[in-house]
C-alpha cells in the first residue's frame, strides 16, 4: 500500500520569506499523481499544486512550486513570497493513475507566517 | 466551476438517532464520490468510494452498516451515519471526481457532526 510521510508537524515562516514544506511517499508504481492540499481554518481543501509523475519538470503555480524527486520518492513544496493567508494546514497526497483511484494523504503540516 | 456542496454544515444530534449527509456535485457529473473523516487536527482519513448506481467500497475498518453510503444520481452521495454515538462526532468531507485527464477530487466544505 502507498503511504504518505509528512516529518513537519509545524513549520513558521516570516511574512515576505520563503518555507519549504517536506513530503516523502511510498510506492510500487512508475506513473501516479501527487498533490499539495491546503486546509485554511475553513477547512476548505483547496488544490494547491499537482505533480504527474511521468513529468520531470517540476510544477509551478505562482508563489508555489515544487522539488519533485522521483527516485528519492520526494515531493516538497516551496513558498515563496509568504503571505498571512498562506497559514494553513498543508497536505501532501499521492494518487495512482487509474480511473477511481483514492488519494492517500500524509498527516499535515501546519504552517504559521508571522509578520 | 467544478464545486462541490455539502449540506449541513453543522448539525447536532442525540445519541441514538440517525443523521443524512448530503454532497453534491454543482456544476459536474460525477461518477465518483469520496467520503473522509477527519479529527481534530489529524489528516483526512477515506471511509469509502461512492460510485454512481453500484454499492460504495468500504476501508478496512469502516462499519458499512453504520455509515450508509447511498450515490443515487451523477451529482448527488449521501452518507448516514446510523444510531449514532458521542465516538462519531468528527468533521466528515466529500470530494467528487470530475473526468478529465486527471480525474481530480474537488471537495466539499466539510459537515461538522456532534452526537450527544
């Protein structure tokens, strides 16, 4: 089975600064989907980034952007420019590729940005 | 587009009785829908796979006859959790599958059960 390891309980990062939020996951599998969730206090889950895993370059959306490394089986997510909304819980989850494939999320990161 | 509702938000129940959750699929069809459970501060935990029309796909562990899935319409899964009790009370999400290259989840905003 896949699983999914977040080692960053909480991460803080100063407004304006850059955090880098580890992800690492397990699996069997040559092609699959990983994705970074963000959980504001809404708890809302809203996809920040997703990585295919065929892909070697990495994903950017923005501020976020990601250091995808598949033979270490490392995924992590850098912010840049950190902004007060940015504190949230961080999910880093893995997919498999096929059609109703469940996603497996790591257990979170939180993350604090103060001014 | 792609948002996914859920219906209520929050809702208070007696031990004992039976609660409906509804998640559906606004501007979508989804073939697919998820339930999670998720305790205070920890991470989304899958409970079962709601597929349109067919019987949900229970995780290990997971009381089928406790937590009725129902995915009657392409944009529409209930969950009911039956004779509750106060060890049911968690933040209970949704997510709906949209086809695509990537078949992504979209998720709803959460219902907050308490059970007294």
């Amino acid at each position: 089975a896949q699983t999914v390891t977040q080692s960053q309980p909480e991460m803080s990062v100063q407004e304006a600064e850059t955090v880098t939020l580890s992800c690492t996951y397990d699996t069997s599998e040559s092609d699959y989907y990983l994705f970074w969730y963000k959980q504001p206090p809404s708890r809302q889950m809203i996809l920040v980034i997703r990585q295919e895993a065929y892909k070697q370059q990495n994903a950017t959306e923005n501020r976020f952007s990601v250091n995808f490394q598949k033979a270490a089986k490392s995924f992590s997510l850098k912010i840049s420019d950190s902004q007060l909304g940015d504190a949230a819980m961080y999910f880093c989850a893995y997919r498999d590729t096929g059609t109703a494939s469940k996603l497996t999320f790591g257990t979170g990161t939180r993350l604090q940005v103060t001014l | 587009g792609a948002v996914v509702s859920q219906h209520p938000s929050r809702v208070i129940c007696k031990s004992g009785t039976s609660v409906k959750i509804e998640c559906r699929s606004l501007d979508f069809q989804a073939t697919t829908m998820f339930w999670y459970r998720q305790f205070p501060k920890q991470s989304l935990m899958l409970m079962a796979t709601s597929n349109e029309g067919s019987k949900a796909t229970y995780e290990q562990g997971v009381e089928k006859d406790k937590f009725l899935i129902n995915h009657a319409s392409l944009t529409l899964s209930t969950l009911t959790v039956t004779s509750a009790h106060p060890e049911d009370s968690s933040f209970y999400i949704c997510s709906a599958q949209r086809g695509g290259p990537y078949n992504e989840q979209f998720f709803g905003p959460g219902t907050r059960l308490t059970v007294l």
